[in-house]
C-alpha cells in the first residue's frame, strides 16, 4: 500500500549516499521457507489451532507505508506483540538495496487473522543498507541473523533455509502489478529460540553478512493508543 507524504531514509554503507523513498508500496512476505513439505507442515500445524492456511506459497501481506519506521521508540496498541528479524529487501529508483527490518507482530490478532496482525503493529527497519548489484546472483546463505529481546537471544541462524532474494522479489513483483515503483519487502524469518513467542520491549536486531559488513537495528516498544 502506498501513501506518498510518509519518507524513509537509508544509508547505503559503501557509498554513504542517502536514499529516500516518498512513493512507495510496503510488503511483507510470509511462508517463505526454501524447504516446500517444511513449509506445508507448519501450515498444518497452524491449521490445527484455527489459523486458516495462505491462499498461496509464499503469502505477500501488504503494509501501510507510514507503519516503516527507524525511530527508535515505537508505539504498539497490544500487550502480546513480538519482533522477529528479516532481510528487507528495497528498491529505489530501479537500483536494489538490502536492509533489515523487524516483523514486529500483534500475536493475539495473529490467531485470527495473520494479514491484520502485520498490519497491527510498526515495522522498524534499519538505518543502513548495502546496494545489490546483481540481484539474480546475490546469495543470504551464509549470512547469519540474531534477535535479542530485553538482553537475551531470541534467534540465532543463518538463511540458508530462506528462499532467495531474487526469488521472493521476483514473484512479488509477479503478483502485485507496481510497474516501476519503488518498494520495501520483508523477506522471511527464522525460528525462535525454544519455539516460544516472548513479548518484551527492548529489541536488537543484526545481520552479519560477512567478517566485515553487519547491520544492527535496536528498538523499543512501548503501550500506546
């Protein structure tokens, strides 16, 4: 969805150039595992508690643009709200960027319907970004994702089980006709530590693309209206 008055800004860490994005569609992308019959049992699984499956595989959920935010205090409305990390995956201008966001989720809503619950809560994403130049090509496989929640470790893994940019990417922009615009997508997450939903308020998220390159985003949370 789009709304042209709301900006974000990124940073892009080679360069330091500054990129804005105005007009822009914000997407989340769900059921995004590599593994298809992994997928598929999880599916079963949240069926088996009353959560309806994906009209499709993976599931594209589109969010109000206003809800992308770097600040880092945000407001949410309930109390069973968690985070999870995700590559964000940007383009602007035709150029492709890879960012890290937060898939920061109303549980409770959750339970009874999945595309309202991302659209319940804000979407931190990070301030910096690296530019993919080859987006065809480009590999998250090795890249290590974490999650700490009020100091301790939520999520701990790489993406090789994701599927890949270029993929996720492609069949959004197949499914959702944008043409040219610019656009935000969240690329899919890993497990939680335990398997255990925590709601805490003081998030740190990270993605260590190699020795020498990771991006870091902190955030709080906070009761509002």
């Amino acid at each position: 969805m789009t709304l042209t008055d709301h900006v974000i800004e990124f940073e892009v860490i080679e360069s330091k150039e500054v990129i804005r994005l105005t007009d822009f569609t914000g997407m989340v992308a769900g059921y995004t595992g590599r593994d298809e019959h992994a997928v598929q049992e999880h599916i079963d699984e949240l069926a088996a508690i009353g959560i309806a499956p994906p009209p499709s595989v993976p599931m594209f959920y589109p969010v109000e643009v206003e809800s992308f935010s770097s600040v880092e205090s945000l407001p949410v409305a309930g109390t069973a709200t968690s985070g999870e990390v995700e590559p964000l995956y940007i383009r602007h201008q035709g150029r492709y960027y890879l960012g890290l966001a937060s898939d920061h989720t109303d549980r409770e809503v959750e339970t009874r319907d999945i595309a309202e619950s991302k659209r319940a809560c804000p979407k931190p994403v990070s301030r910096q970004v690296v530019e993919i130049t080859d987006l065809e090509n480009f590999s998250l496989d090795e890249a290590r994702a974490r999650t700490w929640v009020d100091g301790v470790l939520y999520q701990d893994g790489t993406l090789n089980n994701l599927r890949t940019p270029a993929n996720v990417v492609g069949l959004f922009l197949e499914r959702h006709d944008i043409g040219d615009q610019d656009f935000v997508c969240l690329g899919g997450t890993l497990p939680v530590i335990g398997g255990h939903f925590t709601y805490g308020s003081h998030w740190r998220i990270e993605l260590e693309l190699n020795p020498e390159t990771t991006i870091i985003h902190c955030y709080n949370t906070y009761k509002g209206a």
